[in-house]
C-alpha cells in the first residue's frame, strides 16, 4: 500500500476563509475544501472574493494540479490593477458557485 505523497494540506473545510495571492497571480481552493463543495469535476466556477473592503465576484477557470483535488485561479487582470492586487495579498473568498463541467 502506498501512503500519502507530498505536504499535509490546509485544514481548510469552509467559506470564508482568507488566503494569500501567489506570485504568478493565482490562488488557492485547497482540496478538502474542494471535495466538500463537490467541485472536483467542474473547470469553471463563479467566485465572490474580498479585496479589502470591495467584493469582486468573478468567472473564473478552475487550474487543476495532477495528483490532489486543490483548484487554483488566476485573478483577471483588470481585477489586479483596478484594486491594486500584489503578490503575497491576502483576499478573502467569500462563495465559489460551480458554472460549468466542461471547456
């Protein structure tokens, strides 16, 4: 029997919850949370974020790694420079509304 590979992930179960912004602009769903919301099989979700005192809700493509069910998403562009986003940022993901299973 092979046992887990990798880091443990964050013990992160429910909305909201307050994340950093990595450095290429992407963030986080980790996967426990992923599989509770049961949005493993979807690419695209609807997400209402927190940048400071704004809510946000965007469209976005939801990046899938090779071997866990965490999601990531890039924050749009506009969004970054309108609200003045950074890398290291904390926003807060406030709902995530599954859209779409398929491209």
């Amino acid at each position: 029997m092979v046992g887990k590979r990798g880091m443990k992930g964050f013990n992160i179960e429910s909305l909201p919850y307050t994340i950093r912004v990595y450095s290429n602009y992407q963030v986080l769903i980790p996967a426990r949370l992923v599989r509770k919301l049961g949005i493993q099989k979807y690419k695209f979700a609807k997400i209402k974020i927190k940048i400071g005192d704004n809510i946000v809700v965007i469209t976005a493509r939801l990046l899938r790694t090779r071997f866990t069910d965490s999601r990531q998403f890039t924050v749009p562009k506009e969004i970054r420079s309108k609200y003045g986003i950074k890398p290291g940022d904390r926003i807060t993901i406030l709902e995530i509304e599954p859209v779409s299973k398929t491209g």
